[in-house]
C-alpha cells in the first residue's frame, strides 16, 4: 500500500544515471510542487523495463536501484515509488494504466511527462491520451519540453559511451558526481601483497552495473565511513596468464582485513590501457609509475 501523498505532483521515467540532464526534469517536478504546495513523487521500475518487452534481455545500467534511491534522494525527491515491472503490468491497457494504475493507485495532481513518453500494451499511451482523460479524471498534464528531454537522452547516450571508452572525465562531468560501483571484496591469488602493491579483489553484486573499459584507474575508495586515495585495475591480467576479468583495486596506506566487507570504489581518472609486461619485475616498476600518476591525479 502507498502512503496519501498531498497534491503530488508526479514524473515517470527510469532516470538511469540520474545525471545533469534528469536534473532538469527534477528541478520542473520540485517548482511546481512548491508553487501548488504539494509533494514531487518519481515513478521507476524494477526491473528495468527493457528486460521484460525489449529484444535484449541484457542490460547495462548506470546504476542499481538502490544506487537509484540513494540519488534521488540526494535531490531532495519527496517520494520515490519503485513499480515491480513484470509481464502483467507490461500486458495492460493504455487506459487502465492510467485508471487503474495512476490515478487509482498514485492519486496525481499534475502529471509532468515527456511529449513523447509511451505507456500500456504496445506502448499504445501517450501525452495526448493523458490530456484526454485528464478533465475527466481531476488531474493536470505538464509537458517537458524536447530540448529537455533530448538534453537526458544525448547524456544517458554520451555517459555510457565515454565508460566504455575510458573517458572518465567526461562521464563525470555529464553526471555531475563521480562514477562509483560497489563490490565484495573476495579472496585472489595474493599476488599484489607479493610485489608490495595488496590488492582487494571485488566482486560486482549487480551483474547489470555498467564498468567502465579495462585499465588502470585513480580511485576513491570508501572502506567503512572512511575514504582512501587508491588505483585500480580492471582487466585480464594478462602478465600473469589471467583468463577471467578482475577487478583488482590497490588501496594506498591501508593494512586492514577486509575480506568479505563491501567497498564502494569512486572512478576519478583514467590512467592507461591494460598491457603485457614481459615478468613481475617489469610489473612492479609500472606500479610503482601507476602510484606516483594516481597520487598526482588525486591530489590536484
């Protein structure tokens, strides 16, 4: 069961990333809720719609839902209401979404949606099929406007791409925060302790959490309430024969156990390409190199 809201003013949307250009939609949601006094409610799905009606039942997300609640909570959303999307809501009817789903259920005062937004079965629904039914059903249709909406799509776009290339910089910046990824730390093959460099070897929770591309990465790491300064390395490992990607993340000035505990590893620059080194004496003059490039980029 849903709480009342009080003149809730509602967005629908996956909000992935939830980045500079969702900002835009929020910041519409959080004006005209103060201008009628009301309450800005977000609807998502989980999971991601995608994964039930799209061709590919492979997703790659910018963040987890709990990544997601901890966000838009950050923005100052008053309500977040979080849909178990499966085969039976995707099955339904324009209009019973709307009815049976909306208004029954959420009880909006405006709807703030995009002009191009879809809903239903066959994603029949849309923008004027809300403002038809809206007189009839006591509720008011804001529209956001095309640059804004383009604005979230080209973001969502360019962050995946910049990820997948490396390009942390510019992933950072269309995001407005720094890319982060939680992980379990797990037992490898110690080899890192060996060459003075002792690795927390993580093991992603959400296989749909998009990584960034393979290489050695600056990084924040927050073990506990505390925050380090580190590297990290996403890869094969291919000096040492490695067959299955690591994510292998060397913490600076920091001795303690850790296994089993979760980290949350914040990606701030990239620094190279993963690469074959021809033993581990080679390996370990490039760590050394990698330490002195990470401490450089974290500390400017």
């Amino acid at each position: 069961m849903l709480p009342p809201f009080q003149r809730a003013v509602i967005t629908i949307g996956t909000f992935d990333g939830v980045h500079s250009g969702h900002r835009h939609i929020l910041n519409q949601l959080k004006a005209e809720a103060q201008r009628i006094t009301g309450e800005t409610v977000i609807i998502t799905f989980h999971p991601h719609p995608r994964k039930i009606v799209g061709q590919s039942h492979q997703v790659h997300l910018l963040n987890t839902i709990e990544e997601k609640i901890e966000l838009l909570t950050n923005e100052g959303i008053d309500h977040l209401v979080v849909i178990p999307f499966d085969e039976a809501f995707a099955e339904q009817s324009a209009e019973a979404y709307i009815k049976d789903f909306l208004v029954s259920r959420i009880h909006p005062h405006t709807i703030i949606i995009g002009y191009d937004h879809r809903f239903g079965k066959n994603r029949t629904g849309n923008y004027l099929m809300l403002e038809h039914y809206a007189p009839e059903l006591g509720f008011v249709v804001k529209e956001i406007s095309k640059k804004v909406l383009n604005e979230v799509a080209v973001s969502s776009t360019r962050i995946r791409k910049a990820l997948q290339e490396g390009d942390i910089i510019q992933a950072n910046e269309l995001l407005g925060y720094d890319y982060f990824f939680e992980g379990r730390v797990i037992k490898g093959n110690q080899l890192g302790r060996t060459l003075g460099y002792p690795t927390a070897n993580l093991k992603i929770q959400n296989e749909e959490k998009l990584l960034p591309a393979n290489g050695v990465y600056a990084v924040q790491v927050k073990a506990g309430n505390s925050m380090y300064k580190g590297m990290m390395n996403i890869g094969f490992r291919p000096t040492v024969g490695g067959k299955r990607l690591a994510i292998e993340v060397n913490i600076f000035d920091f001795d303690q156990d850790i296994y089993d505990t979760t980290l949350r590893v914040y990606v701030k620059h990239f620094l190279r390409a993963e690469q074959k080194f021809k033993g581990l004496d080679a390996l370990k003059i490039q760590l050394a190199q990698d330490k002195t490039a990470a401490l450089q980029k974290l500390t400017r």
